[in-house]
C-alpha cells in the first residue's frame, strides 16, 4: 500500500518538499498531495517589483514548477488532528495523511488602519500596488523596516514613482545584517533615489501611522508572523507561532509523522539560531523535510540539516542592488557586490530559484545546497522523532 504524503503551503519550501517527496519517492510508493489556498505559485522574492508597478505579475502557474505527479489541492487547511493524522479543509472536507509536511510560510505583521500596506501576499502587494498608482503627485510614503524587505521595497517606490515623497523609517540603523561599508553603499544609494532617512524611529503602539508619519500611505516591512496553524492544531510553538521542530525538521515531542520546513518552522536548537525566515532557508528545508520524510517510510535513520549561507542579496531598484558576501552562518563576510553588476547577480538568484523548483520537477534529488556548521549524521528515529 502506497503511504500519502501531504505538504500544507505553496510556497518555496512546499513545492520543493512535494517535488522532491514525488521525485524520489519511488513510482507508486508514494503518493504526493500539495495543499494550498493560491491558484498560482507566488514567487515572493519578486513582490516588492509587483507592488510598485515596475513587473506585470509575480506568479507563475503551479503546473509550471511541480512534479506532474503532485496532487495540487486549492483549499486553506484550518485544522490539523495529528492524533488521527487528518487535515480539515476550508470546505469542510477531511484530507487523511500518513506522514505530514507544514510549510505554510509566514503572512506580516500589520498594524491596523487606513491607508496602511504590506508586502506579506500576493493579495498585499495587488493592494499597494493600486494604492501607489491612485496617489498624486508629491504625496508622502513611508515605509517602515530596514531590513532587506524595507530596502527592496523603499528603492522600488522610489525608483518607479519618482514624483512622491519617499521615506524609509527604522528604529535602528538600517541594513544590520551587512558590513558597515556595505551599509555605507546603501545609504548613498537610498539618497540618490531621493529618499529621506529618519533612523531611531519608535511608532507607538495602536497609533495613527499616517498621522503620527505625516504620509499618505504606509508601507509596513517590520518583520513577519507564522500563521496560527499549527498553535490552532495543538502543535507545539514557539512564543513567534510558528512550529517548533528539531534538527532533523520533525515535530518536538510528536510521533516522527508531521515534519515542518521555510517561515512556519523554527528549529528549536541553539546551534541554528543563524537560520532566518527567508527563500534561501525555505528551500533546504523543504527539500530535507522531505529527504527525512523518504527516510522514515524507508525504515532510515533520519538525519540533521545541516544548511548554510553565501549571500545576501538584496536589489535596490532595476539598476542596482547589493550582494552581500556572509559566513556559512549568515555573518557578513568583508567581500560585496554592489551596482549594475550587483543588480545583475540578483536577478539570476532570482530566476534560479524557479530552475531550482523546474528542476526538482525533472529529476528528484537534484536541488542541492550549501552545507551549515551543524553535522549531519543520522540520528536513531527515536531520538529524531523526539529531538
């Protein structure tokens, strides 16, 4: 009898695990079903261009990127009784599985009230985009975050709608990930694309943003939250809800049979406190949950993920971006890229995250990726199923 695999997100870390799961799973063996509430793939490195007008579209279909062998299934999971290893759907159909992969991604934390935007989802983004066209001339965006999300998303506004005012509000300095001198670079490009700095900002809690920003329209790039799935389920979390899992992507304290991989998931192991929400974790992480998924059906001895960084990479408009060389644990490296070359860098990083996905599709087991400072050898299921 053939086990079902079911993966809950079509994101990064999603269609990877499904890919690789129906790739490698052996023909019949395996029987692979992707959950999603999306009708296409939302490739969300690219939703800050989407937002600010300079791309028509930031999906492409699911046929596009999945394993013919994946069962796409266009549904939100509300509930999932891992007791009895069965999803409830938003349609109120129940959706049984033998072993379990969350990948549901992350959504933004927004505060509430008019006029203010994000760039969690698709749906964000349409929104913003259609506020920034409706704004006259020399009205003021603020944009809050200054993080590599608040930076893409800054630079892309500004760049493409050069008649308002643009702002970029932080509570510390910006970029805090890269080298001083790369943050250097940033400030001087932020200042040619016009737009105004205030750093050291604090917004009040359940303030008026646009009132207490002076802006017509908020952009909120101040981090992002797990959905509430997985703590809704019984699942155990973290106090950021998202899925707490071990080394080896298996739920903490759970029966080896529900696994978690990109945004929903945090390692709960100080060794990978480098690893953050972002494609470049998503993608490891999905293709190792699965990995340890094959491994598990197979009778195997699971093992760690040991995945680690090479850049940061961030566009700064269509002209220019930043590729910031860092540590295999994400520690800014003295070597960086930056300008048109730069730019250039990004966007093949950004095509070649949908080969990546193409080519898992192709042929399982094809993705691979930079090891981590955490050893990979097996560990008992046992121990795994409870690490």
């Amino acid at each position: 009898m053939s086990e079902h695999v079911v993966v809950i997100g079509g994101g990064y870390a999603g269609v990877m695990a499904a890919n690789r799961v129906a790739g490698s799973g052996g023909s019949g063996a395996v029987v692979t079903t992707l959950v999603t509430a999306e009708e296409a793939f939302v490739e969300r490195i690219r939703l800050h261009e989407f937002a600010a007008g300079s791309s028509a579209t930031a999906t492409v279909t699911f046929a596009s990127v999945l394993h013919p062998a994946v069962r796409l299934r266009v549904s939100r999971v509300d509930l999932i009784d891992a007791g009895e290893r069965v999803l409830t759907l938003s349609d109120g159909s129940l959706l049984p599985y033998d072993h379990l992969v969350l990948a549901a991604g992350s959504s933004g934390r927004i505060p509430a009230g008019d006029g203010v935007h994000s760039l969690a989802d698709l749906q964000s983004a349409a929104r913003l985009r259609a506020a920034l066209a409706d704004l006259p001339s020399g009205a003021a965006v603020a944009v809050v975050g200054g993080g590599l999300t608040g930076l893409e998303a800054v630079s892309e506004i500004a760049e493409r709608h050069p008649s308002l005012t643009v702002r970029l509000h932080t509570a510390g300095a910006i970029a805090p990930s890269v080298s001083a001198a790369s943050r250097a670079r940033l400030r001087r490009r932020l200042v040619r694309l016009g737009i105004e700095l205030r750093e050291g900002l604090t917004v009040p809690a359940g303030s008026d943003l646009r009132a207490e920003l002076d802006a017509e329209l908020v952009v909120w790039c101040a981090g992002f939250a797990a959905p509430a799935l997985a703590g809704d389920s019984g699942l155990p979390t973290a106090p950021d809800g998202r899925l707490r899992v071990g080394p080896t992507l298996a739920v903490v304290g759970g029966d080896g049979r529900v696994f978690g991989a990109g945004d929903a998931a945090v390692i709960d192991d100080p060794r990978y406190g480098y690893q953050r929400m972002s494609c470049a974790s998503a993608l490891p992480m999905g293709a190792h949950a699965a990995d340890n998924v094959l491994r598990r059906i197979a009778g195997e001895a699971l093992r760690p993920l040991s995945s680690g960084f090479v850049a940061q990479c961030l566009s700064l408009g269509r002209r220019d971006a930043l590729v910031q060389g860092v540590t295999s644990d994400d520690r800014p490296r003295r070597v960086a890229l930056s300008g048109r070359a730069a730019g250039v860098v990004k966007e093949m990083i950004c095509r070649q995250t949908l080969r990546w996905l193409r080519g898992e599709a192709r042929r399982g087991g094809s993705y691979s990726w930079p090891s981590g400072p955490v050893s990979t050898a097996p560990m008992a299921m046992e121990e795994a199923a409870w690490n």
